[in-house]
C-alpha cells in the first residue's frame, strides 16, 4: 500500500538538500513531487538570482545542458508552470503536476485530496506555497515513509505529515 509524506521546506537549498538526499536513499523521482510559487512568472521587474531560484524551468534548463542531475534538477525535467484561478502561477515538478493539472479549479488542496491529504490540510498547504514557501512530497510503498519523512525533518522541513 503506498503512502504519502508531505513537508514544506521554508527555502530553495533546503528543498534541494532533501530531494538529493531521497535519490541517494533510492527514492525514485517518479515518487517525489515538488510545487512552489513561480515566483519569475509573479514579479513585475527585472531579473535578479534571488527571483530565479525556485523557477524549476531555469534549473532543468541548466542541468541539461550541464549533463548532471541532482537535486531538484532531476525533478525539474518534468516541471510544468500551471496557473490556478485564484492562486496564481506554480511550478509543479513530479507524479503531483499531472494531479495539479486535473484538478486545476480545486488548487492544490483539491489535488493533495488524490493523494489521501484531507482538504483542510492541503489548503494549509496551498497557504504555505502561497507565502512563498516549498512543498515537497513523496507517495512511496507505505514501508519508505518514515524514512522519507526523517530525510524531510533532517533538511528543515516544517509540517511533516504522512497520510
């Protein structure tokens, strides 16, 4: 039976660091989703490094042409951008996107619902990517969890949950 373990990490690096280290564990990346707040397609003004960091298009750009593939990079070969009504554009990577998409007029809430995350908590989540933050979530063999769930609170992720 698989489950799904849900962390909100409150930057970029942090995200990164536990994405690397669930490949390194042998997670696989059809089991890890990303969404963050496109925060370049948000803004109105030039470009600076702090704007591009969660554009996960920029980094998959990046790593194809670098030929190396770790972190969020890995994920971020299947990113999509996604416009939710009433959220605004998001940067989904991973099994999530496809959920996203579907579900595009619940937001994310009514996408972590396929996932068995219960709609108030995933509006708690919508909330956190809202404010800028990073969900990250893996939906791995019910065994995997709590391992997925240690790599998660190691990296500073906040909100751990496992459903």
């Amino acid at each position: 039976m698989e489950k799904t373990v849900v962390g909100v990490f409150d930057n970029y690096d942090q995200a990164e660091k536990a994405v690397a280290q669930l490949r390194k564990s042998g997670y696989d990346t059809n089991e890890i989703s990303i969404v963050a707040k496109d925060k370049k397609a948000d803004r109105n003004g030039g470009d600076s490094e702090d704007d591009t960091a969660l554009n996960m298009g920029t980094i998959a750009g990046g790593t194809a042409t670098g030929g190396a593939l770790g972190g969020l990079a890995g994920l971020a070969m299947g990113a999509g951008a996604l416009a939710i009504p009433g959220f605004g554009p998001i940067i989904a990577a991973g099994p999530i996107a496809g959920l996203l998409s579907g579900a595009a007029t619940g937001g994310v809430a009514g996408g972590l619902i396929d996932w068995g995350i219960p709609e108030e908590q995933g509006k708690h989540y919508e909330d956190e990517i809202k404010q800028g933050k990073i969900l990250a979530a893996v939906r791995t063999h019910e065994q995997k969890v709590e391992k997925a769930a240690d790599i998660f609170r190691q990296n500073g992720a906040s909100d751990v949950n496992i459903k």
